[in-house]
C-alpha cells in the first residue's frame, strides 16, 4: 500500500509539472516569483536575516545565504530526477535532505508543504481534473483533514516550543520509519526483477485496483450521513459514511502536517484500497485536496508562526520541475530495472541519514550517554553518504540523458 501511495504521489507531481512546463504563462509566473527568492539570497546572510523571514534566536531555525538558496535547487532537482525516472518516491527525501542542510526540522516540514501548495495551485488544470470530484466525499474528506492537519501541527509546534531537539528528533525518527520501509521493500524489489532478468516498469508499476474486502465491509456500515459517490460507474452508485471517510481525511492531514508531504502520497491508495472509490472519482478528489490540505497546512500551521522559508520553496520548485522534466525523458532510454536500483539506494541512504542523525539529538537531550566523536562521526557519515548516493543518482540521470540526445532526437 506504501509503494502504491509513492507512486500516486509521483503522478501528481509530474502531471502537475507538466502543466507548469507547458505554459509559457505559468513559467513567467513562477520566474516572476523566484526573483525576490534570489534577491532576497543574495542581499541577506547570515547573522542579519531578519527575525520574520527566519532569524530566530532560540536554537535558530535556519539562517540563510546564498549556498543555502543553491543547495534547495540542488535539492528539488535531485527529488525531480527521482520522480521523474522512477515514478515513485522522489518527494520523500526533501525534509531530510534539507534537515541534512542544516535547516530544522519544524522549518524543513513547513517549508516542503508551501512549496507542494504551490505547485498544486499553479500545475492544476482544474476545468481539466476537478469534474470527477464528488461533492460530497470532497466535502466529508476535507472536514476530517482540516481537523488531522491542526493536531498534526499542534504537536510539532508544541514539540519544538517544548524542546527544538525533540522537534528533530520526532521528525527524523518519523522519516526513519518511512524510508526504512520504502528503502528495504524497493530493495527487495529491485533484487528480486533482477534475479528474474525482468527489465522492470520504471513508473511504479501497474495502478492499483478498487478493493473488495476492507471497503465492502466499511461500505455496509450504516452510521449517518450516508455518502452516495460513483454513480456513473455501478448502477445506483456506492454508499459509504461520511464518517468514515472523515476519519481517512484525519489521518491524511495529520501525516500531512507532521512530515510535509501534503497528504497526496496516502489519499490515493486510502480511497482505492480502503473506502472503495473508483480511481476516476479518486484523482480529482485527491488533487482537490492536495490543494486545500497542503494550503491549510503551511499556512495556518507553519507560515503564520515564521516556519517556512518562501526562498527555499521556490528554490525547490525550481530545481523540481527541471528535474523531472529529465527524469521522464531518461527513462525512455534507460531500462527500469537500473533506475529502480538507484532509487533503492537512494531511499535507504535517506533512511541511514536520519537514522545515524539520531544519536546526536538523544545525547542533546540527555537520553543516552556516547562519546562526542562518535556522535559527531555518525552524523558526519549519515550526511556525507546520503548527499554523496543523491548526487551519484543525479549525474548519471543528467549525463545518461546527454549521451542519449541523438537516441531521443531519433525518438
């Protein structure tokens, strides 16, 4: 079900960045946007960032400068390039890797989501994707995610009031879990393909199907309001609670606004798997969403409180829409199976960087008692080798994609 939510979650990023690529308009938008972002980079270092735009005191959210605003394009472009190549995944790596850049946890998380905002509110073709939401599904979903989403920020503002490290380590130990799944089943997968001499899908996969099981049991509870949704589709349509399906929106807003990844990522395999929603009402549902759960989230949970940094997210949203612009293009000259083993890696180093970062916030907090240079060591080697294992996916895409011009020109 994980593999399925990261590969829905893939979709909508590069059907969205798409939309963007394709319109000179929205590009003149997102240039016109940018440019106080680099402005601001440029002009402001340091020590004198003001305290609005960031510059606490208190353990220090993140200070900025130029690098900074450079190594958020780097970023995004390397989450692009994953997306973009293996259809799965790539947006999983942004709060470590902007962690591992020194950003904090709290301002990471807040950060990712207004960059998600962002391009969910520029990459929509709404006249295009929103005529299969069901009103009233939307409706009950959205109600449920608004309420995940306040406790979901709740804790983690309250976490770092209480103690900022704990707010890192809450947050890292939240992604050690994820990736540690991602990285240790996309490894096995990759293994397996390739004990089968099997060249692979580069994009996930098959899309999943409706369910039968969980959802006809859910589906038969009859706890007011009743919902009625697929009606094209089965003669009569479906009918599920409403209450149901704002538990799924609780539990959707709540990972939302505890990890910054806008909820996407879960919605689509929640509706299918567990309430039973047909993939066509599905997509139009999700990306609504999207778009109402990730804009409540940052701003209401994050921005309004000085956790986000606009500069970083448009340096993401930059490096991003590049970047799967060369993944996709990649994978038509690239068998699958080597992709998947790249991003394997690339997840599992992810899932090593928060979890050697670890030792470092439990000794701060006076958990456990280990020596400073092996703390340091740790922290040091998690670091180097996750940016080391990004960076090596990255120019074997890019140089990969220049030495196959010809072969996509013939294309």
């Amino acid at each position: 079900m994980m593999m399925a939510a990261s590969a829905a979650h893939a979709r909508w990023d590069y059907e969205q960045s798409m939309s963007i690529l394709k319109s000179r308009k929205k590009m003149l938008i997102l240039m016109l946007l940018a440019l106080p972002a680099l402005l601001v980079s440029l002009a402001v270092a340091g020590d004198v960032m003001p305290q609005m735009l960031g510059g606490k005191s208190a353990y220090s959210p993140a200070y900025y400068t130029p690098s900074v605003f450079l190594v958020s394009i780097l970023i995004g472009l390397c989450a692009g390039l994953i997306t973009g190549c293996i259809g799965a995944g790539g947006g999983f790596i942004i709060t470590p890797a902007l962690m591992s850049a020194g950003i904090k946890g709290i301002l990471a998380v807040g950060t990712d989501l207004f960059h998600i905002f962002a391009k969910a509110i520029m990459g929509t073709a709404v006249h295009k994707k929103l005529g299969n939401v069901n009103t009233k599904l939307a409706v009950a979903f959205l109600v449920g995610s608004g309420v995940g989403v306040t406790g979901g920020g709740l804790i983690n503002r309250a976490l770092y009031e209480l103690n900022p490290v704990l707010s890192d380590t809450f947050i890292s130990a939240i992604y050690v879990v994820l990736l540690g799944f991602l990285g240790f089943y996309s490894m096995a997968d990759f293994l397996k393909l390739r004990k089968a001499g099997d060249g692979g899908c580069a994009h996930g996969g098959p899309a999943p199907t409706e369910g039968t099981g969980l959802p006809a049991k859910l589906q038969s509870i009859n706890l007011p309001p009743m919902i009625t949704f697929d009606e094209d589709l089965v003669p009569g349509g479906k009918k599920i609670s409403g209450v149901m399906v704002a538990v799924s929106g609780v539990f959707v807003g709540f990972l939302a606004a505890i990890m910054g990844v806008g909820g996407g990522f879960v919605t689509f395999p929640i509706f299918v798997y567990v309430l039973g929603v047909s993939s066509f009402t599905t997509v139009g549902t999700d990306i609504l969403q999207i778009i109402f759960t990730a804009g409540y989230a940052s701003i209401t949970q994050y921005a309004i409180y000085g956790f986000i940094f606009y500069t970083l997210a448009m340096g993401m949203l930059l490096g991003s829409l590049l970047g799967i612009q060369l993944g996709a293009l990649t994978t038509r000259v690239v068998k699958g199976i080597y992709i998947r083993g790249f991003y394997a890696i690339a997840i599992l180093a992810g899932f090593v960087n928060r979890l050697f970062d670890l030792p470092s916030k439990l000794v701060s907090m006076e958990i456990i008692d280990l020596p400073a240079s092996l703390v340091s060591t740790l922290s040091t080697v998690g670091s180097y080798l996750f940016f080391a294992v990004v960076a090596a996916f990255g120019l074997w895409v890019i140089s990969t994609f220049i030495t196959k011009i010809p072969a996509l020109r013939e294309g």
